[in-house]
C-alpha cells in the first residue's frame, strides 16, 4: 500500500490515507503537541471543578483553601 502523509498544523499532528482515499488516521503526534493537550486537559479539569463548587460546599471550602495557600506561596 502506498500511503500520503499530510499534517494540518505542521507537523504537531500527521495523518495518514491511502492513495486515491478520503479516510485517513492519525499517524503520530508530536511530544509538544501531546503536553499541550494534557496542559489544556487539565485547565478544562480545573474549569469543571470551579464549576461544580457553585454547588457543592465541600469543593467550595476545599478551592478557598487552595487559592489562600496558593497567594500565600507566591515570590512575585
């Protein structure tokens, strides 16, 4: 099989189809694209949880402590 490759984002993600198809797959994607998914993963994971302590106490009382340490802890 003959295969074209083709990256959308240059070369953080490249994709895979075969000659004179449409479909194709994910052939490899880079490690700095793979960070910044996780990175973004975890900002959504924190969106939610921000979310959720809106009604929900406990997760309240638990983001005020952290944002307390967190001021409390930082050089600038």
């Amino acid at each position: 099989m003959t295969y074209i490759f083709e990256s959308p984002d240059g070369g953080n993600t490249v994709y895979r189809r075969e000659c004179g198809k449409i479909d194709r797959e994910l052939h490899s994607i880079s490690e700095e694209k793979r960070k910044w998914d996780q990175l973004l993963e975890e900002e959504m994971l924190w969106v939610k949880i921000a979310q959720a302590s809106r009604t929900n106490p406990a997760l309240k009382a638990a983001l005020e402590q952290a944002r307390v340490i967190y001021e409390l802890s930082r050089n600038d």
